[in-house]
C-alpha cells in the first residue's frame, strides 16, 4: 500500500533537522548530534578497508544463511571454498550460518584464511565457528561495500533477497563502470536459471532495459568444479 500521509512534526515532513527517513537510515535519534552520527560512518569505512586491505588475494562468497537448501549446495560451497583456500585466496563471507558457514569451513580445513565480515544487530548474529578473522559493522550499508570491494572473486550461491541484492548490485557495478569487470560466477543451473532467463527474455529482448553484452557480466555453473575451472580460466 503507498503512503500518502506525510511523515515526521516539521515542515515538508521533517523534524526540522533533517527527513525522518533520513534519520531513520542514520540510526539518528532526536536527541543526538548528526555529526557525531556522519563521522561514525566515515570511521566504519575507515576501519573496514584497513580491514580488507590486509588480504592481497581474496574471493567473496554470497548466499542464504539458511539450512533450507538442498544439502548439496552447502557441500559444493565447502569444496569450492577449500579449492580456492589452497590457491591462495582468503574466504570472506558474511560471517554467518548456511552457505557462509560452509565456505568458511570449506577454508577453515584447508587451512586457508577464513573471514568474516559481519553486522551487529540488536539480537546478537553468531559468527560461525570456522571464521578466523572478523570485523563486525554497525551500518549495513558499510558492510555491504565492504562486501562489495573487498574481492578478486565474486561467487554467488543459492540465498535470498540479500543474496539477489548483492547479486545486482555487482553486476550494476560492472556494466556502470564503476568497478573493473571482475570475475562473477554464479553457482548452481536449477536455482538461477529463472531468473537469468527472465533478465534475457523480459529484460532485455521484451523491453531492451539492458545490452546483450550485460549478459556476459556473469557466468552461470552447476557445481563447484565447474567454478573453479571456469575461475582457473579467467584469472590465468
């Protein structure tokens, strides 16, 4: 349902400092100073790229903190993880249970770097147990660009809207320019292929919203072998 009430006490919906909205994006209360609030955020950028700075060689892995999926995914997360652990590359994940507590796994037993890179949350989120190094963010939107820059590798397993969303994100990031075309592997044919037919039919020959060459931004598997010969490929 759309909103047509205006929010917040002032005038054009604000409380006279700043939108409501605004604020609620911010974390910031009535009560508290926005500047204090701006340079909290700039701090977590800060300390999150000296975080991330210190792995050279790194791949991102993105997918569903849950255990509803098929036990397969979670076993080709492990695998793809700890082949690429033992080439070098430290493992990053969101730092949490499902498909991030398996290629943190996948890392931890090959005795790679295992990493997390986590959100607080007023419940406290578990960090699994096979993360060796972490850093937590208060904002989400810190974590997610840390996310985001934080890697030479990109792998995207079966998850939901945060997974899609960092998905999207990624590919708009490549086709804007705005990062160099980076390798972005997605893992599993009966999870995304749906949803890649639907961007080719819908999106792109139906309403011509993007280039047949975005297509080419990313790269469809079914298995973790699969991804590590289409990355052998890529990054030689």
């Amino acid at each position: 349902m759309a909103r047509t009430q205006k929010e917040g006490n002032g005038k054009n919906g604000t409380n006279g400092i700043l939108p409501k909205r605004i604020q609620e994006a911010l974390g910031i209360h009535s009560h508290e100073i926005e500047s204090w609030r701006i340079f909290k955020i700039l701090s977590e950028f800060v300390q999150g790229f000296e975080f991330i700075r210190k792995y050279k060689k790194a791949v991102t892995f993105f997918g569903s903190a849950r255990s509803s999926f098929d036990a397969s995914v979670y076993k080709e997360a492990a695998e793809l993880a700890a082949r690429l652990a033992k080439d070098g590359y430290a493992v990053m994940t969101g730092g949490g249970s499902g498909v991030m507590e398996a290629a943190n796994k996948g890392a931890y037993e090959a005795g790679g770097d295992s990493v997390g890179i986590n959100i607080q949350l007023p419940k406290e989120q578990r960090t699994n147990k096979y993360v060796t190094d972490s850093e937590a963010f208060h904002y989400f939107f810190t974590r997610k660009v840390m996310l985001s820059f934080a890697s030479d590798l990109y792998i995207f397993f079966p998850g939901g809207f945060g997974t899609l969303d960092e998905f999207f994100e990624m590919i708009t990031l490549v086709q804007t320019k705005k990062i160099p075309q980076i390798p972005i592997i997605l893992v599993n044919k009966e999870f995304w292929t749906p949803l890649l037919k639907y961007i080719e039919e819908v999106v792109y020959k139906k309403n011509k919203a993007i280039d047949k060459g975005d297509m080419y931004i990313y790269y469809l598997v079914d298995n973790a072998d699969e991804a590590y010969q289409v990355i052998k490929k890529l990054t030689k």
